[in-house]
C-alpha cells in the first residue's frame, strides 16, 4: 500500500530556499518513494524555535495526520528545531523524512538519531539567541537607538519630529503646572493612558533602556530635561494622587478631593454632594455651600499672591539644587551598573549592594526635594492681571493645592451670610 505523504515546507525570512524550490525538490522524493502525497503544509515567514499554534501549516498537518503515514521536509532543522517537536511526530505515528535521509521515527535507533540531530538543531538556536541578546545589551549600552515601533516625537533613527516633540513637551510642561491627564488628553487628541505612557518614558530625557532598567544615555536628542522627567515621575508615582473613589476621572469642582473636613480627627477630603452645590463630608455628614467657599478661596488665593513674600513663602527650605545634581549623578551611577550586568561584564550579585545602597540615598533625595515637586503654580503677570477667575480649574486646584490647605467647618446656626471663620486655612510654607 502506498504511503501517504505530507511535503512540509516552511522558510522564514533568512532562507534562500524559497518555497518553489522545496515543493519541486520534495514533490521528487515523494514520487521516486512510489508515495501519494496527501496534503502540502506551508509556513511562509515562520520560525520553527518558537511554537507554532494549531492555527499554522504545522497545526493544521498535526489534527489531519490521522490520514497522514510520513512527512516529507528539505531537511531536518526545517521540520523539526527542538526535541519538543520530535516527540510530537512520534506522538501523532509519523515518520519523518528528508531530503538526505529517511529517519525511522517507529525505531529506537531512528528515534535515537533524530533526538541528538534535533539537540543539535536547538543548541544552534540557543547559541545564535543568546549572541543576539549580548549584541542587544551592548548596543544599549553604548546609548543606540531601540528598534521596534517608532516613538511619538523621534524618526526610527533618532532624529527629532518637531511637531511631535513640541506636543511632548507640552505634556510635560502642562503636567507640572499642575493640569491632569485628562485635560491634556483633550487638549491634544490623546487618551489619558497615552498621555500617561508619554509622561513615564526616559527616553524623552534622553536615558538609554534596557528591559526596563535605564542603562546609559541616548544617543538622540532628549525632548525634556531630566531634572523635570524626574519631577513629573515622582508626582505620577506619589500615592497622595491616589484619591478618586468615584469613578470620575475628570474633576468638576474647585474643592473635590482637596478641601478637607476640619471637623474629623483624621481630616478626610470632602466630596460633592446632591447635584453638586455642597461639599459633603461622608465620614461626619458636615455640608457646606460650594458657591460661597470656593468664592472666598478663590480671593484668598489671590490676594496672598499679591503679597511680596509670597514666592519666598513658597521656596523649599532645603536648596535643592544640590540635591537634584545629586539625584542626576547617582541615577547615572546606577545606569552604569546596569549598563555592565546588560553587557555581561559583572552580575547582578556582584553590583546587588552597590545598588541597594544607590537606592537608598536616591530615596532620600526625593523625599527632600519632594515639596519642590509640587505644580508650577505660581500665576504669569497675565494671568495675574486677569485674576484667578481666569484659569481652568486644572490651575485653579493646583494654585490652592500649591498655596494653602482648607478645612472646612460647620457654619454658625442661624447666620445666612458666609463666614470667614467657618474656614481654616493653613499656608504652606
């Protein structure tokens, strides 16, 4: 009875045997071999070091080869890269064979002569993954440019795309005055996770990464500073953003979330109430009037900017100059190491307690400057002449978070008109 064959043709993009040339040169054996081919499986563009799911040639050959007795391939490392493979022919009775000989998969010996040639083939793929995980480290390294999906702002080269790098830095500029991701999403046509996903990434600063460690500089031009990378990355990463517990991305009063209440213990920030004309308390059911106090803060705020030690009130204490050269210095420290694990000239036990030390005084640092950290609020000489009543609510709550906090008290019984005193405001100093 004549076998039934199946011609397994499969090239990926370094192959210089196309798929022509392998149907003609199998269609042969099969026809001197007196076999009927069954069925002819081909994977264009594939790799056999990784898996091919039921979905390629290779699946649709393994569910049909009940009708199936031999596959036929140019030669072995074509069919088969990895023992794994071999055990699923001898799993599914099928013999292999190629075009330099027949391998008896149904024999021990065949089967022993097709694992270690399958071993060999597996070796040849680890040994040419792992020099190209070494050329991958030391190109990175060395500050090249990452292949792969081009970046908002740069040509797959490195070279700037001003359009784009402008939005980039309007980003980052519109973040540290203090407006949010999903006002400046609509601002530029972008999804709040973009904008967040553009805001986290260190090559905007000019940092060369590796696997998700920053490992040297870039080669490129960097589209922001690192000091104010750094500043937008601390303020995303602080948890005290964390406040939302409604749902609502985007915030409709002055006061939500900010404002505390001054009758708790632990003074939770208040929330808004009804259709939104009352801060509500939901730990001591205090209600405020909205109108009435966010008016008064409002010109509070302004009236304190209009004093001549209001931007000395508002300098850290600590000269934090220093401290973020510091910062820059010890995160270029830490690249080096990594830059050296990635290169494969130290490990990472032998960098571990240099980078556990690094860690600690980086920490330290950022929690010095962290005050320094807050929105750029402070009003332009425009927007002082127009009056807080002019900015978006973004800069509205940041110039409030950045000057003051506010705790709110209950209102004296029996009084209609808004009491100053039903207010507790605390400068930041």
């Amino acid at each position: 009875m004549s076998k039934r064959a199946a011609l397994y043709l499969r090239q990926s993009k370094s192959d210089d045997e196309g798929i022509e040339r392998q149907t003609e040169r199998t269609t042969a054996l099969a026809t001197a071999r007196g076999w009927t081919v069954a069925g002819t499986f081909i994977d264009d563009d594939v790799t056999a070091s990784k898996p091919r799911g039921p979905k390629t040639a290779w699946g649709r050959m393994l569910a049909a080869s009940d009708d199936l007795d031999v596959v036929i391939g140019v030669d072995l490392d074509r069919v088969v890269r990895s023992t794994r493979d071999l055990n699923t022919l001898i799993d599914h009775s099928l013999s292999l064979v190629t075009l330099d000989g027949e391998i008896d998969l149904t024999t021990a010996d065949g089967e022993f002569r097709a694992s270690m040639l399958a071993a060999i083939a597996r070796f040849e793929v680890r040994r040419k993954g792992e020099r190209q995980t070494r050329a991958n480290a030391q190109r990175a390294a060395k500050g090249g440019v990452p292949k792969g999906a081009r970046l908002r702002g740069y040509t797959t080269d490195g070279a700037l795309v001003q359009a784009e790098a402008d939005t980039v830095q309007a980003l980052f500029d519109g973040f540290s005055t203090g407006l949010t991701l999903r006002t400046l999403s609509r601002q530029h046509g972008l999804t709040p996770s973009t904008v967040r996903t553009i805001l986290t990434n260190p090559r905007y600063a000019g940092r060369r990464v590796y696997k998700g460690e920053v490992v040297g500089v870039g080669a490129w031009e960097p589209i922001v500073s690192g000091e104010l990378f750094d500043s937008v990355a601390r303020r995303l990463a602080d948890p005290a953003r964390k406040t939302n517990r409604t749902g609502s991305t985007a915030r409709r009063h002055l006061g939500t979330s900010l404002f505390r209440c001054g009758e708790c213990d632990d003074h939770p920030t208040v929330r808004t109430a009804g259709s939104g004309g009352r801060y509500w308390c939901q730990a001591c059911g205090l209600v405020r009037s909205m109108t009435a106090v966010d008016d008064f803060v409002l010109r509070l705020a302004e009236a304190r900017l209009t004093l001549p030690d209001a931007l000395a009130a508002l300098t850290p204490d600590v000269d934090v100059d220093p401290l973020r050269d510091e910062h820059a210095t010890l995160t270029e420290r830490k690249a080096t190491l990594a830059g050296l694990v990635a290169d494969g000239t130290m490990s990472r036990a032998d960098v571990k307690d240099a980078v556990e030390r690094l860690n600690e005084r980086l920490t330290e640092i950022e929690r010095l400057v962290g005050g320094a950290d807050r929105p750029t609020a402070l009003l332009t000489e425009e927007e002082q002449r127009e009056g807080l009543a002019s900015l978006n609510l973004d800069r509205q709550r940041a110039l409030i978070d950045t000057l003051m906090t506010v705790d709110l008290l209950r209102a004296p019984r029996g009084r209609r008109a808004f009491d100053p005193a039903s207010l507790a405001v605390a400068w930041r100093s």
